[in-house]
C-alpha cells in the first residue's frame, strides 16, 4: 500500500476530528467576519481532492464497470446531494459547532430514516468503486468515516463556539 495514498485519504479526518471538538478555536483562527462553515468547506474540498488524486494514483480504470457500480455510485451521490440540499453548507459544515444559532432541525428523507446519510451515501459510492479501487484503499477512507460517526455522535453542548451575530 502506498504510504502517500494513505496519508491522504485520511488527511481530512484529524481535521474534521479537532473542529468537532474544539470549534470554538476554529471561529477564532477565522476570525471576524469569515463565515467558519465556508472557510471549513474551502479547506475541506482541497482535502477532498487530495483523496482522489490519492485515489487515482491507485487505481486501475476499465470500462464498461460492472453493473453492481452504478446502483451503488448513484444512490450514494443521490444521499450526499440530499444531504447538501437540505442542510446547506452551514448545516452540512458544523454550522451548530461554530455558535449558528440559524440552522433549522431536518427531518426529511433521508434522515429519520438513514442514521448519518452524508456517511452511508459516501460509503455506498466508495464500494461502488471497489472495481477500479484497491480494496485497502476503500476500507481506510470508510474507516475514517466510521471514526467520524463515533466522534461526531458524541456531542457536548459545552464544548460549541460562542453564539455567532
């Protein structure tokens, strides 16, 4: 397995990790006037695309994918442009964490029906890929995402930001 490869698509999962936990220094680092949910989806898509080039550099493409691919990939992408669309950047970028008091409560599928969409739907498109992803690879960024489920399911009101104006 390649070290670099690995490196990378765990690269978001420490960072993801201390903004849960102390968000309060993240509003801080961000400073006034900078919305921390933005500056965190900024920083979080160039981690995002160091996972895919990680990914490429492993990954061996042949086409047509087989047909277990496509129900996977698709219902995967359809749960995380769910999740997008119904908690907007600053429901789905730890918004609450950062002291928005703005952030309404969704209660539309999939939620109330699929514990930790966002997740579920990345992980289903991740196994979708097992056909062109070494294995390895694909268990790793899924195991991150496990980690996060764990820490993110443990919530202390006390450790939120203080409420934003």
């Amino acid at each position: 397995m390649g070290v670099l490869a690995c490196v990378a698509v765990i690269s978001p999962f420490p960072f993801y990790y201390w903004l849960w936990r102390y968000p309060q220094t993240w509003v801080d680092l961000c400073g006034k006037g900078r919305d921390p949910s933005h500056v965190m989806a900024m920083v979080s898509h160039v981690l995002k695309l160091l996972q895919f080039a990680a990914i490429l550099s492993v990954s061996t493409f042949s086409w047509p994918p087989p047909l277990y691919f496509w129900p996977l990939f698709l219902s995967g992408q359809f749960l995380n442009l769910r999740v997008y669309q119904l908690l907007g950047e600053s429901g789905t970028y730890y918004g609450v964490r950062f002291g928005k008091n703005n952030i309404p409560w969704v209660t539309q599928f999939p939620f109330g029906v699929i514990k930790d969409p966002q997740y579920v739907g990345s992980s289903l498109s991740l196994v979708g890929c097992l056909c062109w992803v070494p294995y390895p690879y694909v268990l790793l960024w899924i195991l991150g995402y496990v980690f996060m489920i764990r820490v993110e399911a443990k919530e202390d009101p006390d450790s939120r930001a203080k409420p934003m104006s």
